[in-house]
C-alpha cells in the first residue's frame, strides 16, 4: 500500500524574505529529512503550483526543481486552480501505481505576497469560467452567491458563517506555522468589512506565501525503515462545471460529494470512522458545505453544528476539523494547501501535531477543492 | 554650534475627512479610522502646489528673522511631487524669495525623506563653511489613485528650515542614515499617482530602516530613549509611529505631541518635519529631540537635537495655523488634485 513516509511544511505567512523556489526547497529538503531519504532516492516529483506562470512568468518549475536538486528524475508541474496540491498528490498517488516507480516526493508552493493585490485577484480569477469573468465574477463574488444561496434556503445567518473562522482562527492559535496567530470572536467576525455580501474580512482566507511537501512510497523496505509511516487508502478526484451558472444545485459542490463516495468506498470506511479532517475554507461557507458534501453531517443541517463548535480542539469532541488552522488561519499558498492538508493529517495519525494533537486518531481525511468546486480532491489516511 | 536657526511651515486651509472619503467609497469610515489613526487630512487648493506651499513656509522662516537673505548659500528644495519633471524647483523659490544669484540649487527627491537627506547635506554645507545659511524646504502635495489606500493619507504641506551656525534653535548633536534597496512605493516617470506594495511598506520598509537609523544613532550618540524628551518619526498614518516608539523603548507621551497625521494626514516631504514644528511649540531650551524620516525605495536619517533658549523668540504656533480650515467634499477634493 502507498505510504507517507516523510513531510515537512514551511511557515505560512508574508514571507518576502523568500522567493517560491526558495520555499520549495525549504519543504523539499525538510521532507527529505524528516523521511531519512537521500534526494537520489526519490523517483519522480510531482509540483503543483497555480501562479508562477501568471504573476513571475516561470512556468517550467520541473527543470527548476531538477537544477536545484541535481536530479534527472521525471518532474511533473500540476496545474489545477486552489487544488494543485491535492491533484499533484493523486498523480503522485497515480504515477506509483501505473509506473516502475516506488517513491515519489509531492510538493506544492506558492508565492502571492510579493505582487499587488490586485494582480494576485486577476491571477486567481483566471480559475473561474471566462464568462462568469466577463460578468465581473470573482472568487469572494462567486462563494458569496453560494452562501447567499444556502443561508436564504436553510434559514441561517451570518453568524452561522463567523463560527468557522472563529473555530480555525483558534487551531492556528496552535499552530506555529500559521499564518495568523490570533484568536477571534463572533462579534469579531460580524463587524468586519465586507468583502462580497454576506462574506466579510474574516470569512476569507488569506493571500499567503509557503509551500509543504510529502513522500509517498510502495517500498517495503523504505516503509519498515521509516519512523513513522501512515497509509494512503484513497485518494479521488472529482470534477464539475467550472461555472456556476451551469450547476444544477447550488447548496453544494458535486465534485466533493463523488470524490468523496469514491474515497469512502475506496477505503472501505465510512465518515463516522474519521476522527481528524482538514477540509477546504477558503471561505467559511466552503466548510459548512464541505461537511454536509464529505458525508459528515446531513445536507442543511451544518449552520446548526457549526453552532455547537463540536469540531474545535478542546471541545471534548473525538472528530476535529481543520487543527491546522484551516485555510482561514493556516493560511492559502494555493498550491501548497492541498499537501499541507494532507500532511497535517499525517502529523495528526503520527501523533505529532503538538499543541494541536488530537487523543489517539486512527483515520483522517483531507479535501481540497479548485475554483468554487470545478475540481475536488479527496484523500483518506488511516493507520 | 551647528543647527537650524530658523524654521517656518505651510498647511493649505482645505481639509477632507476620512469619513468623507470612505463614505464616498461605500466603506465604514470607523474600520478606516480605527487602522489608520487618520481624521482629516489637509489638501492643497487648485492653486497650489509645491512650490507655493514651500515658498510660503520659506516666508515665515524668514520673516522677523535675524538673518540675511544674501547670506543664503544655498536652496535646496526635497519633494516627490515638484511641479517640473526637469526644471529646479529651488531656483524658482531662490527667485521668489529674492536671495540674489550667489547661491547653489537643487530639488532632491526620496520618497517622504527627501528633505532630511537635504538637512544633512545643507549641515555638511554649513559646517565646512561653504555657506552661511543654507534653506532646506520639504513640500509636497502628495496624492493618491481615487480608491487606494493612499487617499485617506496622502496629504499636502511645507516646512522650511534654515541650516546655519549663529543663534541656532535646535543644535544639530549627530545624525545617522540606513538605506537600502528595498521597493515598497514607487512611482514611475509620467505616471499620476504612486503604487505601493501594500503591508510590504510596513515591517521590512518603515519600521526597518526607522529602527535600523534610530538604533545607530543612539549607538553613536550613547544616548538612550529617556534621553529625549520628545521624538518624531515619519508619520504614513498615526498608528506607525506610535507602533516604532514603543518597540524602539521610548514611550507614548514622547511621541504624541509630534501626531500631526492625525488632523493632516502625511504630508511626505514634510511629514516629519510638520511633527518638529509641532514639537518645537512646546518644547523648552535644554530639551533634547530625536527624528527620524522615512523614505520608500528605502532609506531613514535620524537627527539628535538639543533645542536652545533661541527657541523662546523664535516658536511659531503650528497650533493657530490650523485653526484655519475649510472641510471640503470629495467632489472639491478632486477638483484640487
């Protein structure tokens, strides 16, 4: 079975010190040591990453990594929108199966600080369908339609939004990595601006720098080597429209809601059996329609959990979501998210996660999206 | 004794308030009041720009003063919005203020320091003996792209300072510079408004380079932060300076007389310079003063000072200036720009 053997996620932040290769390396060689793998040993990487075309015009990131490693290794760049890192692991996921190869290192990075936030909203906005664009559509613009959509419908507020980033923005508080290291209220949240009604400030995840990296391997003897080691028991990815306009329903990502099915049934679990789960808010509605379309909890009735902050650390809950922060407070360098997902459910199943751990889990699943639900990646790890 | 013998100041009467601006926008004026620390901020008239604004505080420097225009070596004039791209501001305010023709000239240009980069020059000036006195104006009538964060702060003002050796207010103990390449705010040739790279201008722009000046000055001098009695730093909104004070070890009440952002806005060139005449309102012979400025692109000079009992006839209330104000609408303001 695919085996995580190694990870390593950088800080995420305003990290103008470091330029996106620099960050790769950081989390390629951190990777790299936490395995106890030498770089030869390593067969192909797959490096996902949405904006180094767009905003740096440096699009052959493969040959990039190849010089910087001194490597001839197949180096594959993956391009999917906010879901780069979870389809660059699922090729990686993928690559094992179909080839020769037995060890593949996943990384995912982005750079988004060092360019007016403008540029980086145009560059980000080229992920949504070109004539959602034409009608002025943004991503806040897009998500916002979506939550308008599923309060008016469900009979929830605002509110039910702010105890997401209230929830996330308290793991960060945990996390040493996140971006922000602040705790928030509800009143904090409601008194925000607005970005896109009824979307506010700290509704939204940030524009972030870092980059995270995973090895995954089939090598038996590399698995019994490692120091801690958690399996991959489903990985899917799931497509949908790229507009919304084109979707039959909106109080819910399709894409989630298959690859999600398929990496249950793939796994041979089912959503009672996850106890940790980093799931994709890159806005707080994204979350509450995450849970409901990864099975967690019953479509319409996620305003009302969200309400009880069952899934926040400390809460005597045995199912947590988003320790690391969540994309909200963790930060949202696109394409290192969906790795740094993965692998913070890998510290979570290898017990270190510090301040953050949770008591004793045995499955976690990790779900990243592209666009407002073009594309969805699922993955399951289990130990 | 080295120093700044005399001083005057400029503010154009027109004021827009942040609520204004933000109304216009359709933002919470509160959220933008509450992060920038700025209410109003003033604004030059349509017939007015640098130059004017400079040649106005050049006047009040000068006048009732005990010293001779002749004897000016120089004029040396720091701004980022000089009327001409090529054609010396300074010359036109040599001319204005009828110095004569024995003089140097010349405009300088660094972002919200290109005055005090300027001061050091002109102290250079003095003491070598090359002039008697030297006049050093900061002016700007600073503007920003309609919707940037830049229009709530963005503002308009002069001070002139004459640089000399005889009966001087403000004794000149040291200074120090820090500079570097670091691109935070720019603006390109034949291009209106400025661009910035958002919270990039604050931790490895303003407060490095500030901190980076201030920590070597006091180094050099072997003076401490409860060595002076009152501090000015460059003010891009009232939150920075205040932010660079306590992390530097001085405390609130040094810096907070020196907040003229507040009811201003940043005046660039003149910005830290508006904060000594503040000061200088309040300030009593043996105290000493540390300023420092800050210019984008990037670069800080600091200035210990020790204010003389020449002060006592030479204070000017920057108080009474502002008194006279007009507030006007956006729609004015645009006008004006």
């Amino acid at each position: 079975m695919t085996t995580i053997i190694g990870h390593h996620t950088t800080k995420f932040g305003e990290l103008w010190q470091h330029s996106l290769f620099d960050l790769v390396k950081q989390s390629v060689f951190g990777a790299l040591k936490d395995s106890g793998l030498g770089k030869d040993e390593v067969e192909a990487i797959f490096f996902g990453n949405m904006l180094g075309g767009v905003l740096e015009n440096n699009l052959h990131g493969g040959a990039k990594l190849a010089e910087m490693l001194g490597l001839n290794i197949p180096i594959f760049r993956v391009e999917s929108a906010c879901a780069s890192g979870g389809v660059a692991f699922n090729l990686g996921m993928n690559y094992i199966t179909s080839s020769q190869a037995k060890t593949v290192l996943v990384v995912g990075a982005e750079k988004m600080t060092d360019y007016a936030a403008d540029a980086v909203i145009s560059g980000l906005s080229s992920a949504t369908s070109g004539e959602e664009q034409e009608a002025g559509l943004t991503f806040p613009g897009l998500y916002a339609m979506l939550a308008r959509y599923y309060l008016e419908k469900y009979s929830y507020t605002e509110k039910h939004l702010a105890y997401v980033s209230v929830k996330n923005h308290y793991h960060g508080l945990l996390n040493d990595n996140a971006h922000f290291q602040k705790k928030i209220t509800v009143a904090d949240v409601l008194a925000s601006p607005y970005v896109a009604d009824p979307l506010k400030v700290l509704d939204s995840s940030p524009i972030s720098d870092g980059a995270s990296a995973l090895i995954i391997t089939t090598d038996k003897s590399l698995i019994k080597k490692a120091k801690r080691a958690v399996s991959v028991l489903a990985s899917e990815v799931a497509t949908d429209s790229i507009s919304l306009s084109a979707r039959k329903n909106l109080d819910e990502l399709l894409a989630t809601r298959i690859a999600a099915e398929k990496a249950f049934r793939e796994a041979k679990i089912t959503p009672k059996d996850i106890s940790i789960a980093e799931v994709h808010d890159c806005f707080s509605i994204a979350e509450l329609l995450a849970m409901e379309d990864l099975g967690f909890w019953k479509k319409g009735t996620a305003g009302k959990h969200m309400e009880t902050m069952s899934t926040m650390h400390g809460n005597g809950s045995d199912f947590i979501v988003n320790s690391s922060g969540g994309l909200k407070a963790a930060g949202h360098p696109v394409g290192a998210t969906g790795i740094k997902q993965i692998g913070e459910v890998y510290l979570q199943l290898t017990e270190q996660a510090g301040k953050r751990q949770i008591h004793k889990p045995r499955y976690g699943l990790a779900h990243n999206v592209g666009g407002s639900g073009g594309t969805a990646v699922v993955t399951i790890l289990g130990n | 004794m080295i120093g700044i013998c005399d001083y005057g100041f400029y503010v154009p009467r027109y004021r827009i308030s942040t609520e204004e601006i933000a109304r216009h926008w359709g933002k919470n004026p509160e959220q933008i009041l509450n992060s920038l620390g700025i209410v109003e901020k003033a604004i030059g008239g349509a017939d007015e720009d640098s130059l004017t604004m400079a040649y106005e505080s050049a006047v009040m420097a000068l006048c009732d003063s005990d010293i001779d225009r002749k004897q000016i070596g120089a004029v040396f004039v720091g701004s980022e919005t000089h009327p001409y791209a090529v054609n010396p501001t300074a010359t036109i305010l040599g001319e204005y203020l009828d110095i004569g023709n024995d003089y140097l000239a010349y405009d300088t240009q660094f972002a919200c320091k290109a005055a005090t980069g300027a001061i050091i020059s002109a102290l250079a000036h003095v003491k070598a003996g090359f002039s008697q006195y030297v006049l050093v104006s900061g002016t700007d009538k600073a503007t920003g792209q309609p919707g940037d964060a830049l229009e709530y702060s963005a503002g308009s003002a002069a001070v002139t300072c004459i640089i000399g050796s005889k009966n001087v207010l403000l004794e000149y103990i040291d200074s120090t510079s820090f500079s570097s390449d670091t691109p935070d705010f720019w603006r390109r040739s034949g291009i209106s408004h400025p661009s910035h790279a958002g919270r990039f201008t604050g931790e490895p722009a303003y407060f490095h380079h500030i901190f980076g000046a201030v920590n070597s000055l006091l180094k050099k001098t072997r003076l401490k932060p409860k060595d002076f009695t009152r501090i000015i730093f460059h003010m891009p909104n009232g939150v920075f300076p205040v932010k660079a004070a306590l992390r530097l070890g001085f405390t609130e009440a040094q810096v907070k007389e020196s907040l003229v952002v507040k009811q201003l806005g940043n005046s660039y060139s003149a910005s830290a310079l508006m904060g000594l005449c503040a000061v200088l309102e309040i300030s009593q012979p043996g105290e000493r003063i540390l300023l420092a400025s800050y210019g984008s692109g990037a670069g800080s000079d600091a200035f210990a000072f020790k204010v003389t009992k020449h002060i006592l006839q030479k204070r000017k209330l920057l108080s009474k200036l502002l008194e006279r104000k007009e507030n006007i609408s956006y729609d004015t303001y645009r006008k004006f720009l």
